[in-house]
C-alpha cells in the first residue's frame, strides 16, 4: 500500500482533492458503488492518514541521509579545488617567468637580426650589381647574346627582372657611347616583353590563374603592360556568350572574368573598366549599328531602337556592381555614346511614323467601310433649321435625311488601335528624349492622338449622327441611332482619360506645359460634349416630336367620348407610343450612365409629360372616356418608371391625379382639389383641366366650382 501511495505522491503535479476522489472510490468498490458506509470511509481515511505519516518520516529520516552525505562530500570537493588553486597559482608564476625570458631571447634575436641585414644588405646589393655588370658586359660586347638565360624559354621569367632592371640601367647612360648596347638592351626588352605577353596568353588559354598572376606582376614593370591586359580582354571576349543575343551573355561573362581579374591583376578596378568599356565601344555598338542600320520601315526601326536602348540602360544597371570606383555615369555616358546619332533624329522620326499609321489606320477603316469621308458644311445646322421650320408650316417633308443604314462610323477597335500606337510612342518617348525636351514631345505626340481620334474620327462620326438625326413633328416613328454614337463616344473618352492619366500627365504635370496639354484635352472633349448634348437634345426632340403627332392623329375623340359604355383599357394609341418609347429609353440607358444618364432620364421625362398634358387639353372627356384616359396614364406611368427620375414619377402622378378630376361626381371635386397631390397647383390649372369635362357647364351652374376658388384664393 505504501508503494501505491508513493507513486501516487510522486505525480506531476500533485493534486491532494484528486488524491481523495481515488482514495473514496477505491473504497466504496470494496462495498459495491450503489451501497455508502460512512464508517468504512471514516476507517479508511483514518488508516491512510496513519499511513501517510508513516511514509512521512520513512522520508524525513532519508532525507536527513542525504543531507549528511552532501556535506561530507562538499568539504572534500572544497579541499580539492583548494589544492587546484594553489597548484594554478604556481604555474602562473612559472608562466609569467617563462615569458619574461622569451621576451629577453626575442629581443636579442631581432637585435642580432638587424645587424646581420644591415652586414647583409649591402653585400646583397653588391652582388646584385655585379651580376647585372656582367650581364651589362654581354651587351657591350660586339655581336649577338650567347648566354642562354636570354635566349632560354623556359628561364624567359628570370631574365624578364633581370632585363627590365638592365633597361632602366640604360637610359641613364649616354648614346655616343653606349649607343649600340642600348639598341641590344632595347631590342632584347622587346622580345621578352612579347614572350611574356605570349606566355600570358597561353596560360590564359589552359586556365592557369597562378601562371597569369605572376607574368602579370612581372609585365606591371614593363612599358608593354597595357598590351597584356588588351590580350587578356580580347581573348575573354572572343568567344559570345549569348550566341545571336549578345544582351544575355554579357553580365554572367562579366562576372566570371570579375573574379579572375582580381586574382590575376594588381589594379583590378581599372582593369574591370577597361574590360567594360571594350564591350560597350566595339561588342556593343557595332551590334546595335547593324540592327539599326534599315531603315526603311520605321516602325520596325522604332521597336529595335526602344528594345536596344532599353536592353542596355537594364545592363548597364546590371554591370554597375563591377565599377564600384569607377566613374558612376560612365555606363550612361557610354549607352548615349552608342544611340547617340539615332537618339539626335529619333523624335522627328516617332512623330513622323505615328502620324502615318494614325492617317492610315483611319483611311483602312474608311475604306473598309467604302466611306467617302465628306467637308464639314458650314451652314449645316442653319440650313436644318430651316428646313424643319418650312417642313412644320407647310406640312411638308424637304429635309433630306441620311442615316447610313445604322451605321455609327465609330469604332472603338479602332478607337484602341491608335490608343495602343500612342501608348508605344509615349512609352518610346519617355525612355529616348532628353529630359529638357520629353514634355514637349510628349505633347506633340498627344496633338496627333487628339488630332486623329478625337478631331477625324470621333468629331467626324458625331457630325454624321447629328446630320442623321430625323426633323421633330415627324409622322413616321423616327429612326435614331444618335444614342450608338453616345454610347461609343463614351467609352472611346473613357480609353483616352485613362491613356492620358498613364502616360501623358506624370510626363508634364510638373511641368509648364501641364496646363497647355490639360487645356487641349479639355477644349476638344468639350466641344464634344456640346455636340454629343445638341445631337441628343434633336433625338429626344425627334422623340417627343412624334408622340405629339401621332397622339393628334391616331387618338380619336370618342377614345375620351365614347357614345356607349366600353371595357376600360387603354386606348390604342397610348399603347402604341409606349410600345414605341419603352425600347428607346431602354437604349439610352444603355447608352449612358452616371449624371447624364440621370439629365437625360430627367429631361425626356419632363417633355414627355409636358406632351401628354398638352395632348389632353385638346379633348373632351365623358365619364367612360375619364376612365380610359386614366388607363393611358397609367401605361404612360408605368413606362415613366423606368426612368428612375423622382420628378418625372411626380408628374405623371399629378397628370393621374388631374385625370380623376374628370371622373369624380362635381360635388366631390372640392374635396379632390383639397388632396396632398393637387392642393399645391396652382388653381388654374385645375379649373382648366375641369373644363374638360364634358359635364362642365353643369358643373360651372353649381356652387362646386366656386368651393373649389374659394380654397385656391
């Protein structure tokens, strides 16, 4: 039992109630868990404390063992690491008087050392001298050198310092003496040189860096030097990289020449920017010049111009890191080096080729559409408004109107053409002109983009759909395709605003010319704009222009008199006009959005009200007929509300609320007029729609017309 308690005791983390829980239940299985003996429990719990306490001071005395043992062992660990410390102090002792003595022998050495150099050096330097003396006899000697040190390749490294030192000996000595020996010295000096340079270029080949290395130390003090490092480069760069794309090979050629050159010479950095400089004057320039040199198609010309400039403005980017101390504009000096006669004509060009395609993208699309483009009339309008007027008075069609079928002549295929041709040049543009000049070509190139889209085609198409307009007050349902020009023009500005917000403005609006080019934008999308709202104020005219005839001759008197009783519908003319104007309004809709779909809903609603009103007052209404007119302003209400137009809704609900002023008994009428729709009109216009009753003069005999003033007054 006291094993059971100690594992139970020694439980991470130890809970005493959980102790007690086992303890309860172990005892209550004993009796079976349905019966409960409090006594037992008490027995138990009185037994287990006894225990416990037991086990307590089995391991109170343990503990007190331990103790004993950890002091015991403590004072002998104390005692040793006293011996160590006094064993340590000694040898630090030892230490310090060992290096005293090294410090005395180190002294002496270096001591004895100087005076040996100083025996040493001057012996050195004699033997030196006497050496390159007997070398100098050879030289003044007549005839050829016998000694096989210079004429032995394998000792070429040993008589290069050897000749070098015999060179800068032989300036010093006078011509009229040593005239020929120099011209040996000379000559010798060549002909190592050119041994080195040779034996450079041969360990370059079989890629012996260490060979290279030294040749390269030995050739820093010959005046051929830079022979070895044009050896070097040229033979790196014989080899492409990047086969037929020159661009891909170069940085990774670079970057292993990099490292090599900084192993191999002593001046790397200029070596590096003499390597550079060798692929940007010869590799690349002779590469752009023979991708530039036709130029017969501009476009063409153009793209490989963007594409090379480009590609070599990012490598140079890439490269800098190999020209840490050298000149940072040197790579930008050297691209413009290469571009800098196409860069001298390259606008001229741009402008020239974006006029072209631009003037023939627009003759493509005129021809496409076997289009004979017509001269702007001057008097046109004049000439229009004349013609409707004679056509109103003397009920005559003389206006001769051409609508092409449908046909809009606006394309925004087109439209995105030119808009991608222009977004090319600007981006061309911003990359090849001079920062001083990039915001007036930049504007220059708008002016032909403004000039072709907006002014010969956009213009142009909205003329051709304001002459095709239909005359107002025509008999025949008007033909309108104005609302396909609007939609067009729309999305064809939209495409220009965003074009203009991409790549023209952030070129100029820090600039002076910013206002320049915003006022150009704004002057043609204006006179636009005013186009676009005269041809929709003659669509709608049109419109409302042939409800209002229609109305007067389909709508029969007796569809608001009838002799006997009728089912109460609309009449059919009220249902053919909305048949006709609910796709219309359904078009332009579609056709525009945002604020001038809201003026558009708003103004067609009010004249289309204003007609219906109008065409009411012409009649006379008994009570069958009251009821038919209500049914016609009910569709006319039902077409209204796709309008969306809160005012217009609130017209026809007055015009519905006039029209059961002809249906309500005469003494109800004060009533009627007292309501919340029409206490606010004016009383006038309530008395005259009550004269179309045909009850009226019944009703003016009675006092219900009287009330009626009376509350108006």
């Amino acid at each position: 039992m006291m094993q059971q308690y100690m594992e139970e005791l020694e439980q991470e983390p130890f809970d005493a109630a959980e102790f007690i829980e086992r303890l309860t239940w172990r005892t209550n299985k004993e009796i079976g868990l349905d019966n409960f003996d409090p006594v037992l429990l008490h027995d138990t719990f009185t037994q287990t404390i006894q225990d416990l306490k037991i086990l307590q001071e089995r391991q109170q005395r343990k503990c007190e063992r331990l103790e004993d043992v950890l002091k015991n062992e403590q004072s002998l660990f104390a005692k040793n690491i006293d011996g160590l410390q006094d064993r340590h102090q000694v040898s630090v002792d030892w230490f310090h008087q060992l290096d005293e003595k090294i410090n005395s022998v180190a002294g002496k050495i270096i001591h004895l050392g100087e005076q040996l150099e100083n025996v040493n050096t001057p012996r050195s330097r004699t033997v030196e001298a006497l050496g390159l003396l007997n070398h100098m006899t050879e030289f003044l000697t007549p005839g050829p050198i016998v000694n096989d040190l210079f004429n032995d390749q394998t000792k070429l490294l040993e008589s290069a310092d050897i000749i070098q030192k015999l060179y800068m000996i032989a300036q010093d000595l006078p011509v009229d003496k040593f005239g020929d020996a120099k011209k040996k010295i000379e000559a010798k000096y060549d002909e190592i040189e050119r041994g080195l340079i040779e034996e450079f270029a041969t360990a370059q080949k079989h890629g012996n860096i260490e060979k290279m290395k030294i040749i390269a130390t030995i050739l820093s003090q010959f005046k051929g030097y830079s022979q070895c490092i044009d050896a070097y480069i040229e033979q790196s760069q014989m080899t492409p990289y990047g086969g037929k794309d020159i661009f891909v090979g170069i940085v990774p050629m670079c970057r292993l020449h990099h490292g090599v050159i900084k192993q191999v010479f002593a001046s790397p950095d200029q070596v590096m920017a003499k390597f550079i400089l060798n692929i940007y004057q010869l590799k690349l320039y002779q590469y752009a010049q023979t991708k530039l040199e036709d130029r017969r198609d501009e476009d063409k010309y153009l793209k490989t111009l963007f594409e090379l400039y480009s590609r070599t403005t990012k490598l140079s980017t890439e490269l800098a890191e190999f020209l840490v101390a050298s000149d940072e504009d040197l790579l930008a000096k050297l691209s413009a080096n290469i571009f800098a006669k196409h860069l001298a004509v390259y606008f001229e060009t741009e402008r020239k080729n974006l006029d072209t395609k631009c003037s023939n993208e627009l003759k493509k699309y005129y021809d496409g559409k076997k289009h004979q483009k017509k001269q702007a009339e001057r008097f046109h309008d004049l000439r229009r408004d004349v013609q409707a007027l004679i056509g109103t008075r003397a009920n005559i069609n003389i206006a001769q109107i051409e609508d092409y079928g449908g046909e809009t002549f606006l394309s925004e295929e087109l439209a995105i053409n030119l808009l991608q041709e222009s977004k090319a040049a600007f981006r061309r543009c911003r990359l090849l002109s001079k920062e001083s000049e990039l915001p007036a070509n930049i504007i220059r190139l708008a002016d032909i983009l403004l000039r072709y889209l907006m002014h010969e085609h956009v213009d142009y198409a909205i003329d051709l759909g304001l002459q095709s307009i239909p005359l107002g007050e025509n008999k025949n349902f008007p033909q309108i395709y104005f609302f396909d020009v609007v939609q067009k023009c729309n999305t064809i500005v939209v495409l220009l605003e965003k074009l203009y917000s991409a790549s023209v403005f952030p070129c100029v609006e820090s600039t002076t010319k910013y206002a320049d080019c915003l006022s150009k934008k704004r002057i043609m999308l204006d006179q636009i704009e005013s186009k676009l709202d005269t041809g929709l104020d003659r669509s709608i005219n049109a419109l409302i222009g042939w409800i209002k005839v229609y109305l007067q001759n389909e709508q029969r008197k007796s569809d608001f008199r009838p002799e006997t009783d009728v089912d109460t519908v609309a009449s059919p003319a009220c249902l053919h006009v909305v048949q006709n104007v609910m796709p219309i309004i359904l078009q332009m809709k579609k056709c525009m959005d945002g604020e001038n779909l809201v003026a558009i809903m708003k103004d067609f609603g009010v004249r289309f009200h204003r007609v219906i009103l109008e065409h009411f007052q012409h009649f006379e209404f008994n009570t069958a007929g009251a009821m038919c007119a209500i049914c016609d302003v009910n569709e006319y209400r039902k077409c209204v509300r796709v309008l969306n137009s809160p005012l217009v809704i609130q017209l026809f609900d007055i015009l519905h609320a006039l029209c059961n002023l002809l249906l309500v008994k005469h003494e109800n009428l004060p009533e009627v007029c007292g309501g919340d729709t029409l206490n606010y009109l004016d009383k006038s216009v309530v008395l005259n729609f009550i004269q179309l009753r045909s009850d009226y003069k019944t009703i003016k005999i009675s006092n219900s017309l009287k009330g009626i003033s009376d509350q108006r007054v």
